[in-house]
C-alpha cells in the first residue's frame, strides 16, 4: 500500500477505536453509527475491518460491544472461538438469542448523540 493511503487508513482506524473505547460498559454501538460519527456514512464495512484487526492494538479496544445494524453478532468469528463475544457481552447485561441482541434499542449507543 502506497505510504499515503497507509496514513489515511491508519488514521481512520485510530478514529474507530478511539470511539469503540468510549462505549459505555453495558451498551452496544453499530458499524453504521461509529461510520456516521466519522463523517463516513458508507465505511461500516471499514469500521468492522478496523475492529477486526483491533487485537493486535496494544491498549484494549471493547470490539465486541460494536454489532451490525440489526444486532447481529456478525464479527463473533474474530474473537478466538464463536462463542467468546456472546460471553462478553452476557458479562455486560447484553441478552443475546441465536447471535441477535434481544435487548438491541434498549441497549444501543449512538455516538451521534452521545459524543
């Protein structure tokens, strides 16, 4: 990757964890809502590759917390085993059905609003 467009990726998925780590223990956020705070309504799909790579980030980053628009745990399969996000956010009070957040509006964080 040319060292220009590295720069502005990097800086891109600073900006997502930088937000991902502002969710509040407890709530839950979308790929779509953190793309919106961007200023990059159309990156949800930048925003989970992103936090698929968050592990290798030396401070903690709470991926988990961060679903699809419909509550799906759709990046589960990033977390080690597939069942090592749905554990995490049953720690938090997150109330999950067949990889779908039951408690989806209740529980949900919009940066938007919040920030």
């Amino acid at each position: 990757m040319p060292r220009l467009k590295q720069k502005v990726h990097d800086d891109f998925f600073s900006k997502v964890y930088e937000v991902t780590k502002r969710i509040p223990f407890g709530r839950i956020t979308s790929y779509g809502a953190i793309a919106r705070y961007l200023g990059s309504g159309r990156s949800a799909r930048m925003v989970g590759w992103a936090l698929n790579v968050s592990h290798s980030n030396l401070e903690f980053i709470p991926a988990h917390r961060v679903v699809n628009r419909n509550g799906l745990l759709t990046g589960k399969h990033h977390f080690g085993n597939s069942s090592t996000m749905e554990q995490l956010l049953e720690n938090e009070g997150i109330v999950i059905e067949n990889d779908r957040i039951i408690n989806f509006k209740e529980k949900f964080w919009d940066p938007g609003k919040e920030l």
